[in-house]
C-alpha cells in the first residue's frame, strides 16, 4: 500500500513541479517510448546476461513482495513456536523413537499438519527435520549442531537475496544506460546539424530526454524496489532463526516451555505475541486431524 502511494507522490512531486515552472511534456511524451526502449531492453538484457535462470524467476515473485510485504505474520510465529513446542515437548517426554516418524514423513506427520502454512515452506520444514534428525543421531553438542544450522540459514539467506542484488544492479547501470540514450540522440542531431535552431532544440531536448529517464527510474523506483525486497529478505530470514533459538535452546537441557519461551524473545517487536497470548495459544493447539 504505501509503495503505491510512493509511486503516486514520485511521479506527482517529479511532474508537477516541472509543469508548475512551465515545462511542456510534449517533448518527454514524444521521446519517451524511444527513450524506454533503449534504457528498458538494455536494463533487461544486462539481467538476463548477468543472473541465473532462478535468480530471474526469483526476480518475478520478489516484484510481487515489494507491494505485499514479508509472508510471515504475527499469527505465523505463534503457529511456529506451537510447531515447535510440540516437538521439542514430544522428543522430550516420549524419546527420539515417537519423534522419527514425523520428521522423515514430515506430510504424513499429525503435528506438522496442524501449522499448513508453515508445511508450504519447504525450507522451514527441511530445516527442522534436519536438525531434529541431526539429534536424533546422538549429535548432541549445542554448539555443533548450533553451528551447522548457522551454516545453513547463511547459505538460504545468501540465496535468497539474489534477486534483490539482481535489482540493485539493475538500478547502478540505469543512469549509464541512460547516457547511452543520451549520446545515441546527440548522434542524430549531430547529423542534422544543418536543420533550423528550433528543429536542433527539440532533438537535443528528447535526447537529454534519456538521462531523466534512466536517473529517475535508478534512485526513484529500482533503487527503492531493491532496498524494500533486501528488507523483506532480512525480516522473513529472523523466522528461521526462531526455530535455530529454540532447538539449539531444547538442546541446552531446557524443557519446551522455556525453550518457546527463549525463541519468543528473538521475535521482532512488532510480530512478538506477549507471554499471557503464547500461553493461550499453546493451550489452544488444534487438535490433530
């Protein structure tokens, strides 16, 4: 919502003032679709050369996350900790014999069932069956397994923000694609040199026509995209770190409470359920289908 509202303001300050001192958008309306044609394609095609085919698919829904925000709500974390009560709570009481089948079949697993937006994320779910089953091997060192996980949350962060280093690259080479546009129309008036000072003016006019263009779309829309899709990236990463806190906790000896209780406090404030509403929620876990 406030990207939109962003946008509308951009173009709104950007125009208006240039119309409010007098400008003429005829000439920007008449170069424009040249002018887009030679900074857009060139902006693409250096994506397209320079990033893999997932980090260009990733690219696509990652446009989609700069105007919805992080996937992840208050009410997820709450359904995460529940996840996790569960299970630190069942390897606890039961042993690691009750917790094996849920995390080698984790879609067959009644607790896993309970949480399905939770299931639709196949990093979430490998990572805790990993680890757990990490456990389950009599790898019981806290530091050890603590560190394996860090390992993996760098390697799934580090690749989930590609898409956003796509973007920030787009918007550094957007001005210099720009001169590229701008320097192609001082050619043609180059060449039309003997042609009246009015003719001359409009031509040089549409040619600087590329360098507005190609500053104005690099800090004021795919430099902004890029920054707010980083963001979103770092604010769903501190979701995974959440099961690390927890299990690592389990791991230290803690019983399922405190260790919720451990990764509760690593929630970010905004999204942090206070301790009365995890209490409630931990006693309201639905009911194995």
């Amino acid at each position: 919502m406030f990207q939109i509202i962003g946008i509308v303001v951009l173009f709104g300050c950007v125009f208006g003032s240039y119309l409010m001192s007098g400008g003429n958008m005829a000439p920007i309306i008449e170069a424009a679709p040249h002018e887009l044609m030679t900074i857009g394609g060139a902006a693409i095609a250096q994506t397209l050369i320079g990033n893999s085919l997932t980090t260009l698919k990733a690219m696509g829904g990652g446009m989609g996350k700069v105007f919805s925000g992080p996937k992840w709500k208050a009410s997820d974390y709450r359904d995460l900790l529940a996840l996790l009560f569960l299970l630190t709570k069942t390897m606890k009481s039961k042993g690691v014999i009750a917790l094996e089948s849920h995390i080698e079949k984790p879609h067959d697993s009644t607790i896993f069932n309970r949480f399905p937006k939770i299931m639709k994320d196949h990093f979430a779910i490998d990572f805790i069956c990993d680890t757990l089953r990490m456990m389950t091997m009599n790898l019981e060192d806290p530091h050890q397994v603590e560190d394996a996980m860090e390992k993996q949350l760098e390697k799934h962060h580090h690749e989930a923000h590609a898409p956003a280093h796509a973007l920030q690259n787009m918007a550094d080479a957007l001005p210099a694609l720009g001169i590229v546009a701008a320097v192609l129309g001082v050619i043609k008036t180059m060449g039309s040199i003997t042609e009246p000072p009015e003719i001359l003016g409009a031509m040089i006019g549409g040619a600087l026509v590329g360098t507005f263009m190609g500053v104005f779309l690099a800090y004021g829309m795919v430099g902004p995209f890029a920054a707010r899709l980083g963001g979103i990236v770092d604010e769903e990463g501190t979701f995974y770190k959440i099961i690390q806190a927890v299990l690592v906790a389990h791991l230290h000896g803690n019983a399922a409470q405190i260790s919720v209780e451990i990764g509760r406090g690593n929630i970010p404030s905004e999204s942090q359920p206070s301790f009365l509403q995890m209490e409630e929620a931990l006693n309201n876990i639905p009911e194995a289908a």
